[in-house]
C-alpha cells in the first residue's frame, strides 16, 4: 500500500518544513509520483503534473494512463505548468480542482498573497496593489512567489483569468467578447492567445468541447437567470452543520435558508467591486470516505451578478464561507488522533470550519448579534435595484454605519474598519488583525475569536474559557467545530 493510501501524512508533506536539498526533493517527487500513479484524488490541487512527451499537465488523480516517470514533472500550481509551457489536459479538467489548501491555512505572505490573487486584487489593482496591501515591493511579492510556487502574481492571475473564461465559456450562451472582459482580460486578442496557450484550442473550440451538462447549462445560463457552477471540495463533505450555522444566523433581508435539511437552499446577497450579486448555494448529502481513498463532490451555485467580471471574486467567497479548499484527511488525521474527538470525527468526517463571505460584516454582526442586524439591514443597509424575494437589500458598509453610529463599541468597530485601522480582507496579517480588533473600546476577546476564525479563515483559533490541548493544534477551529455539532461546546453567541 502506498504512502498515499496510509492514514499518516504523506512524505511530500512532511518535508515541506525542511531544506530542501536535492535527496528530498527526489523523495518528495517519488511521493508525489505515486499519487500519480494510484490516481489518488486526495492530491487534486495541492500539485499538477505535467507529461513532457505530450506537453499536458494534469491532476494527480486524472484517469489516463499513467506516464513513465522519467517523463513527469511537477508543480505547485496550474501556473507554473502553463508558464513552462504545458497546456491543460481536456479530460482531467485540472484548472478546475479545489484550491490548494495551504493558502487558506498559511499567513506568511505567500499564503496571503495568493488569497489576495483569488480575490481578483492583480485584475483590479495590479501588481503594484497586490504588493501594497501585503507591505512589500512588487519585486518581493514577484520572487517569494515564483521561488514558493513557480509563477508570479501575474501569471497566477492569468491562470485564474482563463479558467473564469473556461466557465463562461462551458456553462452560458454569451457572446465571446462579452465574456473576454467578464473575465478579466484587457483585450479580445489577450483573451484569444491566453485560450490557445491554455487549452492549445480557439475559445470557440472550448466552448464546443462542453461536457454534455455544462452543454445543457449553456441554454439556461444567462445574466438574468444566473451562472450556474459546481464548487468543488475535496475529500468527504459535512454539509449539514454548514447549513443548520447558516439557517441559525440567517439575517432577514441579505439571507435565507428554504427547504428541507438535506435539500435546503442558502441564499444571499453580495456587495462586490464591481456591482452586486445574489448567490444561492444547494445543500447536497456528502459521500462517505471514510477509508480515504479520495474522491471528493461538489455544491451546486447559481450566480446572478450584475457585473460578470465579480465572477471569480464571488466564487473565492463562497469557497471561503463553505470552508471548500480545506484539506479534511489533515484535519481528520490529526484531530482523530485523540481520544476525545476520535468518536466525533469518525461520525462527522470532513465536518468544515466555515467562514464567511464578507468579513467586515461578519465583524459587525459577531458583535451585535442576529437580531441587532436585522435592525441594521432595515435602518442602513441599500436596497437592491432588483430585490429578489426576501433578498431585498445589502448589508450596511462600515462607513455608513460609523456615521449612523457615532457612539457605542459598534461604531467604533465600523470605524476602524472603514478607516483601515482594521483590515479582514483575504491579505491581511493575522496577527496584526487581532491586535487591531482588541484595540477597540468594547470588543471582548470572545468576539475577536470569532473573527478570527470566520472572517480570517484562521483554522486554529481557541476562545478564551476552558483550556483547548495543545494537541489539537493546529486544528483547533475544527476541534471545536466537533464539539459544537456534538453538543459538547456551547455556541459562541
């Protein structure tokens, strides 16, 4: 049985700590190459090989035949393949796995900066942007990049960009020039090359090379009726606790949750740089995995946006508040390791940490509470130009809320968050965060926390109260999140 099918970490992981000479480098690939080999799709996304007698780069679980190893090669991205040259493989779809999740994990600067570049910060605000909001020189940014993950921040942005036009391509009737910019290209002729050199295809012959369900989508999928998008995990799925947390703090006006459990529906609104959106995501039952053999599903979105080009920002967002690149056989590894969760997590494998869609709102409401919001939504919030049901408005900006709330811990709080002295974008330093979270007059170090974990995507946040062992660390969000759909922790409000 190989490394990859073992339940403790495999050898390519457990070197990322250490130099890198050439012996674990060797080791390392060996590993990887027998993820390869068993189509292992635990690794889907957290590295792409790529075959030099094809020029295609692929999944580590694609079902082709697997090539001789002297002929493979791997990287950290879909990037750094792409930028050696090689192109897509059509059958594996590799640019569509879960993201890696060690950028959601890591708060060095490679890891926030590539939730930065998720976020669309090079299409909207350049390299030069990207750099700022981490607190480095472009040149920096550039080089820790390329010597972490074999591409900079342009060519990871390029990398994104095309697979947003392989959607909008596969999954909706609009016209190609329309989706050229919705993608985030500066030109119908960039958009044409970057196609060809992704795809070694026209974007025409990518659109006529659809699965026959994104065919089918395709008659259905327009601005007014939505885009419609599978969001890919990895591994075993607990979607249950995700969306009772959901339909328990769901605030009239910006959310709600129809249907059964099982079969319920989460909708809500969206403010984002371009205009807004009303995203529904469907509750759909997780497969077992307990064996761990890989695999992985989806959930099943539907985007209404007024503006296209918040494609690839909205669906970073959802990612993050379905917790949907995190790594499960991690996080179930380590934390079934004790005594205590073992029991928990055999019965909830792959239970997620959630986050959010908009931190700066989850500050707000972590603070005040659901009913507070709710108040908040009716007296400041914007109202739709189109509502849609109960989806009737967006959620206050911190500014406006600063302005209405001159007095209080929460106006406080909307003030440091529109002035900056607070930042929970995707970049932000963790540590630097809380810091400024704590400065402000009010704010218990119990809300903090929960800032810490649903709006930082911090995984290994413990609440001040009873001692959390060291043991779970550094998973300790997750822990907790055992305890809480076991009973066994109270909520944090």
């Amino acid at each position: 049985m190989s490394d990859f099918r073992q339940p403790g970490p495999p050898v390519w992981r457990r070197l990322d700590g250490v130099t890198r000479t050439a012996e674990h480098e060797k080791t390392r690939d060996d590993g990887r190459y027998e993820a390869v080999r068993s189509r292992d799709a635990r690794f889907d996304g957290a590295f792409f090989f790529a075959v030099e007698t094809t020029g295609i780069y692929c999944r580590p679980s694609c079902p082709a035949v697997t090539p001789k190893r002297h002929n493979v090669r791997f990287f950290a991205t879909a990037a750094a393949a792409q930028g050696s040259g090689f192109r897509a493989c059509r059958r594996c779809r590799p640019d569509a796995v879960p993201g890696s999740a060690d950028w959601n994990v890591r708060a060095d600067v490679v890891g926030r900066a590539m939730r930065l570049i998720g976020d669309g910060v090079v299409d909207r605000e350049g390299v030069a942007g990207l750099a700022g909001r981490l607190g480095y020189s472009a040149r920096q940014v550039q080089r820790q990049l390329t010597a972490e993950v074999g591409a900079g921040p342009v060519a990871l942005a390029r990398a994104q960009r095309a697979h947003t036009a392989r959607v909008l391509l596969q999954t909706t009737g609009l016209p190609v020039t329309e989706i050229a910019f919705a993608s985030g290209f500066a030109s119908v002729r960039q958009f044409n090359d970057t196609v060809r050199a992704v795809y070694a295809t026209t974007p025409s012959g990518l659109r006529a090379a659809a699965p026959a369900r994104d065919r089918a989508a395709r008659h259905t999928a327009t601005p007014s009726a939505g885009v419609p998008l599978r969001l890919a995990h990895r591994g075993p799925y607990q979607p249950g606790p995700v969306f009772d947390l959901l339909q328990r703090e769901a605030v009239a006006g910006i959310e709600e949750v129809s249907g059964a459990p099982g079969r319920r529906v989460h909708r809500r609104t969206l403010r984002l740089p371009h205009g807004t959106g009303i995203v529904a995501v469907r509750e759909r039952p997780g497969r077992p995995d307990r064996a761990g053999t890989g695999g992985g599903g989806w959930l099943d979105a539907r985007l209404h946006l007024t503006d296209l080009r918040d494609l690839t920002t909205s669906v970073q967002r959802l990612r993050r508040l379905f917790d949907l690149d995190a790594d499960p056989y991690a996080v179930d590894e380590r934390l079934g390791a004790d005594p205590r969760l073992a029991p928990l997590v055999a019965a909830r494998p792959g239970l997620r940490s959630p986050g959010t869609a908009d931190p700066d709102e989850l500050a707000v409401r972590a603070l005040v509470g659901r009913a507070e919001a709710e108040r908040l939504v009716r007296r400041y919030g914007k109202a739709l130009d189109a509502p849609c049901g109960t989806l009737t408005h967006l959620f206050p900006e911190p500014a406006a809320l600063a302005e209405a709330l001159p007095d209080g811990t929460p106006g406080a709080l909307a003030a440091a968050l529109a002035d900056g002295a607070v930042r929970l974008d995707p970049g932000a330093d963790r540590d630097d965060a809380e810091r400024a979270l704590l400065a402000v007059p009010g704010l218990d170090a119990r809300t903090v926390a929960v800032v810490r974990t649903r709006a930082l995507g911090d995984p290994d946040v413990a609440p001040p109260g009873p001692a959390v062992p060291d043991t779970w660390r550094p998973w300790r969000s997750y822990a907790l999140n055992h305890l809480r759909a076991a009973g066994e922790w109270e909520n944090d409000r």
